[in-house]
C-alpha cells in the first residue's frame, strides 16, 4: 500500500499547452532551454546521438557556456549508447550527465533491465516546465517514415512548475551521496515561481517503487470512477491491472461513454497480442476499442467527462504500473479538455479502426475461455508479484564514470539517420 504522495493535490492558477509529436514539442523546449538565465533540470529514458540529439546537445552547450546550470539525467537501458565524443561536448561545457542506474553487463548485455527511470521532464528556470511522453530521438519526427510515433507532452507554466521544480531536485539529491548536497540547492533554489499563469488547476502525479507505488493508477481509477459522460484512454501499452479494468467496465455498464485507443501497427507485435487479450472482456461490457493504425502510437494520455484530463510518462502495462519511475500531470480545467477530445477524436475519426465484437468471433470459443481464465488470474495477480522483485536504490553516476561514454554498440544509435531502438515501456 502506497502512503500519501504529498504532491496528489490540486495547484490552481496554471497554463498549460497540449503538444503534439517533436514537430510542436522540439523547438518548443530548445528555445526554452536556448532562453533559460539561471538553470536546466532535464530528465529521459531515451536519448540518441541522432539529429534531435544533437539539437539537444547543441542547445545545451550554448546555455551552458553563457553560465546556465545545467543537469541532464538519462537512463541507464534507454540510453546506453552515447559516444564518448557526445558526452565530453556536454560536460566540458559544464553541463552534468548523470546516468540513472547504469548497471551491469554480462556479454554486452545488462542484466537490471527492470525499475527504469521512464519521466520525460524539462524545467526551466524553475519558471517553465515540460511533461509528457517524448523522449529525444528522430522517431518522434513525421519525416522518420512508416516508424515514426504518435506522442504527447504539455508546457506549464504558473505554480505547479513549482513543485515539478522541486521533485526533480530530489530525485537528483536521492539518487547522489547525501542530503547536504541537496539541503544546499535547495537554499540556492527556492520555489520559484507562484504567480498566476492562467486558470487550470493541475496536479504532479508520479510513481517510484518505495513511498508511491500506485499514485498515478489510483488517479485513473478514481477518475474513471467520478466519470458520467465519456472516457477516453490513448495509451501506447495497454494490459493494465485487474482493479482498472474492473473499473472500465463498470463505467461502461452504467451508461459511459468508454473508449480505448490502442496500437494497431505497434512497434512491438507482443503490445497488440497482450491488449487484444482484453478485448472480449472490453467489448462484452459496452467498451469501444480503437487501433491507431497510422503508425506506432506511443502516446499516455486520457480524458474523463468534460474536465479531467492527464498527460505523461505511465503507460497502462506492468512495466510502468509496477516497475518504471514515471510522471504524469492530471488537469482540470474545460478548456485543455476540449483541446485534447478534438485531438483524440481527429485520431478516431480518421486514423483508426474500430474494433467489433464481430472481428474476434472466428476464434475457438473454447480457446477464450482457457485464454480468459488465465488472462484474469494474471491481471489479479501481477502488481503483487512484480512488487516482490529486488527493489535496489536506484543510482545516479556521472556518465565520465560509466562505460557509457565508450560503448557505442547494439546499433541503437545513428548520428547520420536517426534511432532505431524501440522503447520497451
């Protein structure tokens, strides 16, 4: 059982701006990070030396020189491949590269693969920040081709940044060598920013595996259950628990509106296997399931009734439910509501297929019963077993002092082209 997140409550008073794919959310945070005066607190599970890479790396550097306190945290799996030559731009600038559990390997490969820094957050100047999916690398650009990801992310502004400012000073001091550290940042880096930006109310959700375990699922389920009038859920990989299906169902039985809008072309064939396993017990309840078949859909976004709305980092998979570091922020407010229903509905509308009771009748019957059995015991079961396994202290090191920085094998980078590893979130 998760105790209180002392961030789970409503700040009023902010802006907030929905941003789609690296074409809207890429020159967005370079700017804000080419513009900031005093400090650059980034952290991603993915960066690759590729062309967006290196706009970040280029942005960084820039900042850096002119003086600009720069700390950049990446994660041990996602991002295991940066040359020597990228990291020294960065540092030699003055920017910190901390890498977030960088692991062992055995024969090239690492063996904690699991409990994975998954957030996706930018702040600036303690006075902007950025939240969402996105991570940096060229397949979340429309040009990558067939490949390219259907993602999400928000700017804040106003006091939320606030708190999103001091959580990421925390994790940086949590994962270092002590707390006098931190208690000195802190003195140099008070909230910032409490003026009134605009009229949403938002709340900072995240999950870690020791004092907020389920934040970001209570949210959704809470939510689903307040629900009246419609749900939308976009999310990327979808084989939630057992309590939250439970939940969309019976919203779904008591006359809501549900809707689900899931990978028809993933990036991994296993995501569509283990979300289509749902989808007798989806559809047999009243839930409209839609497959985004444009091209991969990485997007962990959703929306309930006419004001609630979240954008993040957590996937609906056990993975991020029960494993990942993760982020999302919750929004109150009609008008981003508005915003992203059209966003989804344009999706429905004209880039999906709806899936029908019908599409699924050629299987065995008696195959879905086998199949629906064990479906159910593991969606029960699962976030109490996956909570079991080794829950280390997760690390931050300097990448000078990991073999990151002479590793550049695995071809998950390409300088010339652009990333091509998949994020297994």
């Amino acid at each position: 059982m998760s105790s209180r997140n002392n961030n789970n409550h409503w700040t009023g008073g902010n802006r907030i701006e929905l941003l789609e794919n690296g074409e809207q959310f890429f020159p967005r945070v370079f700017d804000a990070i080419r513009k900031a005066r005093r400090e650059v607190i980034a952290e991603t599970f993915i960066l690759f030396e590729d062309k967006v890479g290196l706009q970040l790396h280029a942005a960084m550097r820039e900042a850096a020189q002119r003086g600009v306190k720069i700390d950049l945290m990446i994660d041990g799996f996602g991002s295991p491949d940066l040359s020597r030559e990228f990291i020294e731009g960065l540092t030699s600038a003055g920017v910190k590269v901390r890498v977030f559990d960088p692991g062992q390997r055995f024969m090239g490969q690492r063996l904690n693969v699991f409990r994975r820094m998954h957030r996706k957050i930018v702040v600036v100047d303690g006075e902007r920040a950025f939240v969402g999916g996105i991570n940096y690398s060229a397949d979340h650009l429309l040009d990558f081709g067939p490949k390219a990801k259907q993602d999400y992310a928000v700017e804040l502004a106003g006091p939320i940044v606030g708190e999103i400012h001091q959580f990421v000073l925390r994790a940086i001091a949590l994962g270092g060598k002590g707390a006098s550290w931190f208690r000195r940042r802190l003195k140099l880096a008070p909230p910032v920013n409490q003026v009134r930006a605009g009229e949403a109310d938002a709340m900072f959700v995240t999950r870690d595996n020791r004092r907020h375990t389920n934040d970001i699922e209570r949210q959704y389920r809470a939510a689903i259950r307040a629900a009246r009038k419609r749900i939308v859920i976009a999310n990327a990989y979808f084989f939630p628990g057992y309590l939250l299906i439970k939940e969309l169902r019976r919203a779904a039985r008591r006359g809501v509106d549900v809707r689900l809008v899931l990978q028809g072309e993933p990036d991994m064939p296993i995501v569509k296997t283990a979300a289509s396993m749902l989808y007798h017990h989806l559809l047999h309840a009243g839930v409209r399931i839609y497959e985004y078949c444009d091209r991969p859909l990485h997007g962990k976004v959703a929306l309930m009734d006419d004001r609630w709305s979240t954008v993040g980092s957590s996937n609906l998979d056990p993975l991020s439910l029960s494993l990942n570091l993760e982020a999302n922020v919750i929004v109150r407010d009609a008008a981003f509501n508005q915003v992203l229903w059209e966003r989804m509905d344009r999706l429905m509308q004209h880039s999906c297929k709806q899936v029908e009771a019908a599409d699924l009748a050629s299987e065995w019957s008696g195959w879905r019963l086998v199949r629906s059995f064990f479906v159910f015991h593991i969606l029960r079961w699962y976030p109490a077993l996956l909570g079991r396994l080794p829950r280390h202290a997760p690390r931050l090191t300097p990448a000078e002092a990991t073999d990151l920085a002479s590793r550049r094998g695995s071809g998950r980078s390409d300088p010339a082209g652009g990333a091509t590893r998949t994020e297994a979130a």
